[in-house]
C-alpha cells in the first residue's frame, strides 16, 4: 500500500518529504553522489536520511520530470520564440549504477543561437560566440538505439522540422554520427574542434614522444591543416608525415589518425571563413 495519509492526495502531497526538501535533495544529488548529499542534508538542514531513500527519492522526481517534460507546453512555446537557428548537440559520459554498474548517461540538447561574425582559422580559439536564446537539455541511461528515437520526439516538439536547417554538434564517438546520419538526414554536421585536435594531438605523440617538441610542431602543423582543409588537410599531414619516413610504427600511427578522421566528410572551410552554424566536421 502506498506510504502517506488518506487526505494527501487533496493536499497535494506526493510522499513522506515535503517539496522544500525533495527540490533540496534533487538539487545536491545533481551536483553530488547520494551518500554526499546524506551528508549535506544532515549538515546543512538536520534532517537524517539514508543515501537509499535519497536515491529512491530523485528516482522518483525523475520520473516525474520525465512525464511532465512531454506535456507542459512553456517550453516549446519560448523555443519557437527564441531568435537564433536551431543546434543540437549530443554527448555521454560515465555513471556508476546500483544496479548494473558503469553505465553511458547519454545527454542531448536542443539550443537556438544566433549566428556569430565570421572568423578566419587563426581566430578560431578567440572569438566570443553569441550565447544561445533558448536550450532544451535531457539525458537517459540507455542504448543508442532507443536513447535516438527520443530525439525526434523532441524536435518534432519544439517545432524543428526540416533536417537540413539543423546544426549537430558533438565529439568524434562513432555511435553520435550513425544515429545522426539515421535521424536527422541532411543536418550539417559539426565536430567539436577540440576532439579533433586531440586526435591530432595522440598522433603526434605516438610518431614522436610525448612533451617532445618534434610532438608540439606537428600538432600545431596539424591543427592549422584541419582548420584551413578539413580533411584535405589531415592528406596533406599525413602524406608530408610518410615523406619522413615509412616505418611500421610510423604507418600505425597515422592509420589512426586517417581512421578517426573519416568517420565523416570534414568541411570546416567555407568561402575562407570558419562560422559558427556553419563548420561542418564529423570524424
């Protein structure tokens, strides 16, 4: 039977904690493990809790936030309304679960942003970029198959209609670009430039050393050629990298870099200018 009283329900009470403490708890387990956010309730406001019925707690507003995400119709509506096109972006990263252990939290967002001022390759680390109008974020401990069909879900909520006017941003995870390719044909597809330029940068460590300055040339080398080129750029690296020398451990090396390089077609360069909304690089 369920916990609580009879007239909880007329009251509008939801559990044995009251809202104040539930959006406390639900704020610090944001931030912080469970057992963390025991210990700062306890600290903070003296109420006792165990790090269970905390977790069960959030799992619980979770789920609530989850079904009232797919009603409340404020947030389309300020979406619509935000100037800006239209960006997703989409990423994963590690959470330890009770129940089967490390798992991928898979995260995606919607956001509108206005278009920045055009940029040449050497002011690509010091622009500002114009911050976004309106963002739409949620996040799912699922596989990549059924964490993509609720991206269609939400554009088609937030009035996103054509797959050609969308800007997807993210990392170089294979899984990212398939399910991109399989929703969202068309979208104009945008590698993080810092992912790439961690590619760049194994590669260099792996042909020279690490810390080594012979690293640091190529990178920056490297870095340049991406920017100017896209993936005519990583050729004409690796192609000047073979002229050096052909060795085993050479060819290894800049296989790598060539295999995570062609996950996608690399267009950073358009008209002269790389633009926000505009860069195109999935690898």
């Amino acid at each position: 039977m369920p916990l609580g009283y009879g007239a909880d329900e007329a009251l509008g009470l939801n559990g044995s904690h009251t809202r104040a403490l539930q959006q406390q708890f639900c704020r610090l387990c944001a931030d912080v493990s469970f057992a963390k956010a025991r210990e700062h309730l306890a600290a903070l406001l003296g109420v006792r809790l165990s790090k269970e019925a905390v977790r069960q707690a959030c799992h619980r507003r979770g789920q609530d936030m989850a079904q009232w995400q797919t009603t409340e119709e404020s947030t389309p509506q300020a979406f619509a309304q935000a100037a800006g096109q239209v960006e997703f972006t989409v990423d994963a990263g590690k959470v330890n679960t009770l129940e089967a252990g490390w798992r991928d939290l898979k995260i995606g967002s919607f956001q509108k942003r206005p278009c920045g001022e055009p940029a040449t390759p050497a002011e690509w680390e010091s622009r500002t970029l114009p911050a976004p109008t309106a963002r739409v974020a949620w996040a799912a401990i699922a596989p990549a198959k059924r964490f993509r069909r609720s991206w269609r879900r939400w554009s088609r909520r937030l009035g996103v209609q054509q797959a050609g006017e969308l800007h997807v941003l993210a990392d170089g995870a294979d899984w990212i670009w398939r399910s991109v390719n399989r929703v969202f044909t068309g979208s104009q597809q945008t590698l993080d430039v810092y992912h790439g330029c961690g590619h760049l940068a194994k590669a260099a460590e792996r042909l020279y050393g690490e810390g080594k300055e012979a690293a640091k040339t190529l990178h920056e080398r490297g870095r340049q050629l991406l920017l100017e080129s896209g993936w005519a750029g990583i050729c004409q690296l690796v192609s000047e990298e073979y002229a050096k020398g052909d060795t085993p451990e050479r060819r290894t090396a800049l296989e790598k870099l060539g295999v995570h390089s062609l996950f996608g077609v690399m267009q950073l360069r358009r008209n002269g200018y790389v633009t926000i909304g505009v860069v195109a690089l999935a690898a």
